[in-house]
C-alpha cells in the first residue's frame, strides 16, 4: 500500500516537474521512506495511547531512536515486519518502564544506569555504525566520525541521567524519563550487538516460513 502510494506520488510529482527517470526513482524512494515513517510513528502513537502507556512509550521510542540514527542496527526484511516489531517491543517497554517506576529501588539507580552505559560505550566502539544489509557504508573516514558521535551520544546521555538522579528519587516525572530512556538505551545498543542481529533473522525466518 505505502509503496503503491509512494509511487503513485512520485509520478505526479514527476509529471509536473519535468523529472528524469533517475529523479522520479529518487523522488520515489524518499516518499516511501517519509510515508513509512509517518504510518508507523501513527500506529505507534495510537496503539500506545489505547494501551494506557503513551508517555512511556514515547520517551523510549524518542532515546532509542536518536541513538539508532548514530549506531544503525538489526532489522526485519519488510516494512510491515519492522511495523509489527516496533509496536510490540516499543509499546513492550513502555509497559516494563510502568512496571519498574512503580517498584523502584533508588539504591539500585546508578550500578544499573553505570552499567549499562560502561557496557554500552564498549558495545557502540566495537560494533557501530551497523551496517545495514543492502546499503552498508564503507567510508572509513564517515564510518569513524559517526561511531564518535555516536560514543558521544552515550556520554552526554549518561551525564544527562546523573544529573537527575536525585530529582527522580522523590519525582514521578524524572522516575518515568529516567527509566523510560534507559531502557531505550539498552534496547538499541542490544539491537546492533551480533545476538542481537542472529534474533532479527531467526523472527525473519519465521516469517518467511509463514510467508509473511
């Protein structure tokens, strides 16, 4: 359906700009990625909503999104696999993150935080950027550059985190952010890991076998 959409669009948009083939399949390529992202953010926005955990979902959705465009990482075949999969694990942690929040231990805050971002920051260096399937990038010099940033993105994250700390410890709000963001963290830096990977194609396969 997106991609018909995408094309279709493209074609109008061809057909009044005087395009090139070359231009219209760019023009093509870019709609269906802008539409893929505005039905899934929908979905994930309605779903979450229904589901009672909107604000939950959101904060994880928005840290684990910002790091992935820095790290990249594992992902499914279709989009509508990718959809499916955003829907349960976003939405999926939105929930734990309520579950956590209501029986918080402060005492456990920095260990479990540290650890993550220590564990983190060894990931990233040693995996990110990763590469996508189809379009995996080879520049050395641009490969280095993001996996800087991307390390420089776990710092500030992690210092971000500190400084809240002790807000948290008597503030429902800076409890939700806290954990909400750390377990988008620990989710996208187990999406780029090797395990990580082998789980997207072991569902894959599933699909597949399901011819979905």
């Amino acid at each position: 359906m997106i991609h018909t959409l995408a094309e279709r669009m493209a074609k109008y948009i061809s057909k009044n700009t005087s395009a090139t083939s070359k231009e219209s399949a760019k023009i093509n390529y870019g709609l269906e990625i802008i539409l893929g992202a505005v039905v899934k953010s929908c979905l994930l926005l309605i779903t979450s909503y229904f589901l009672g955990v909107f604000n939950l979902m959101l904060i994880v959705l928005l840290t684990a999104s910002s790091f992935r465009i820095l790290t990249g990482g594992a992902h499914f075949s279709t989009y509508y696999r990718c959809l499916l999969a955003g829907i349960v694990v976003y939405n999926g942690l939105g929930h734990l993150t309520g579950v956590i929040v209501n029986s918080f231990n402060a005492v456990f805050v920095i260990p479990v935080i540290s650890i993550i971002a220590v564990t983190g920051l060894v990931i990233t260096y040693q995996y990110a950027p990763a590469d996508a399937v189809i379009k995996p990038l080879k520049d050395s010099n641009k490969r280095m550059l993001i996996k800087e940033l991307a390390l420089a993105f776990l710092i500030i994250w992690y210092s971000t985190m500190m400084l809240i700390v002790y807000p948290m410890i008597v503030n429902l709000f800076w409890k939700k952010i806290l954990v909400g963001s750390t377990l988008g963290i620990a989710w996208q830096v187990f999406t780029i890991t090797p395990l990580g990977f082998k789980l997207f194609r072991y569902i894959d396969d599933i699909f597949n076998k399901k011819l979905f």
